[in-house]
C-alpha cells in the first residue's frame, strides 16, 4: 500500500439527508466541534463541509430553493 492510500477499513464520511438546500454544520462535537458554517448547495443535491467532510444530501422529494 502506498503511504497516501488509505486503509481498505476507512470509514465514509457521514451523510445526512436534509429537506432545505441550505444547512448549517459545527462538526456535531459540541466544544469539540468546529465554527459553525452555513453550506448552500445550489441545485447540486449534495454538499459537503469543509471541515469535516459531512455530506449533506437532499432528501428525495425535497423542493430545491427558488431564487
């Protein structure tokens, strides 16, 4: 295995299905956390945090904000 790849035993990221294209993430770890940060997925169904690689998916049926 190179030194870079990551063992076959990784874990994903966590998903969460949301219902509004707009979310706010602080890491879930209360003072563990990070600095809370509103994410906007615009129209792309998904996005994820750049702290902590949560992905945030909208939910099937969700209705994308109109703007």
């Amino acid at each position: 295995m190179a030194q870079n790849d990551a063992p076959a035993t990784a874990q994903a990221p966590e998903q969460i299905e949301v219902e509004s294209e707009i979310v706010a993430c602080d890491g879930g770890g209360g003072p563990l956390g990070h600095p809370r940060v509103y994410l906007n997925m615009h129209g792309r169904g998904f996005i994820e945090c750049g702290y902590c690689d949560r992905r945030f998916v909208l939910k099937a049926g969700a209705k994308s904000a109109a703007h």
